[in-house]
C-alpha cells in the first residue's frame, strides 16, 4: 500500500467516526474518562457481544431514560460518583499546593 493510501484510509476513518453519513444518524465524537476498572469490564462486555462502546452506552441511556424509578438510581449514584470525584480532585490540588510552598 502507497503513503498516499494509507492516508486516505486513516482520513476516512477518521471522518466516518466524527459524523455518519446516513441522513437519518447523525453522530458527534466525544471522549469520555471512565474508572480503569470499569473501562476494562465494559471493553471485554463489548467485544464478547460484538457491539462498541458508544453503541452500548447510547442503549442503555435511551432504556432507562424511559423508566422514571431506575432513571432516579442511576442519576442519584452518578451524582454520588461525581461528588467523589469532585473530592479526589479536590485533595490532589490541595497536595499540589503544599508542595509548592513548600
């Protein structure tokens, strides 16, 4: 394969993943951070069902988007987990700091 080509290739995809050409689908490209541990858990669900991540992620939200009472737990722990995060955060800054002025 020629320099050209394998450009082309990696140009193409890299088109097909930021929007769909179907007319009905549109898609957007975003990264999101995930726990390491559940990253690998959702990777190894994902490619034993032959589904990607996105794909996945876009059902469950449309399912429980549509079940009031499992939608409140789910937002209720996200939350929790956001919280979290926001303390981790917090600490790591805060230990930053010190040893600057330290």
């Amino acid at each position: 394969m020629s320099k050209s080509s394998s450009q082309d290739i990696s140009i193409s995809r890299y088109q097909d993943t930021k929007v769909s050409t179907h007319p009905e689908l549109k898609t957007k490209q975003s990264t999101i951070r995930l726990e390491a541990e559940l990253s690998e858990r959702l990777s190894e669900l994902c490619k034993a069902n032959g589904i990607s991540r996105e794909v996945l992620i876009e059902a469950l939200f449309e399912h429980y988007e549509a079940d009031p009472q499992v939608w409140q737990a789910i937002l209720a722990l996200a939350k929790a987990k956001g919280e979290q995060r926001m303390q981790v955060a917090n600490m790591k800054r805060a230990q930053s700091m010190m040893q600057r002025f330290s």
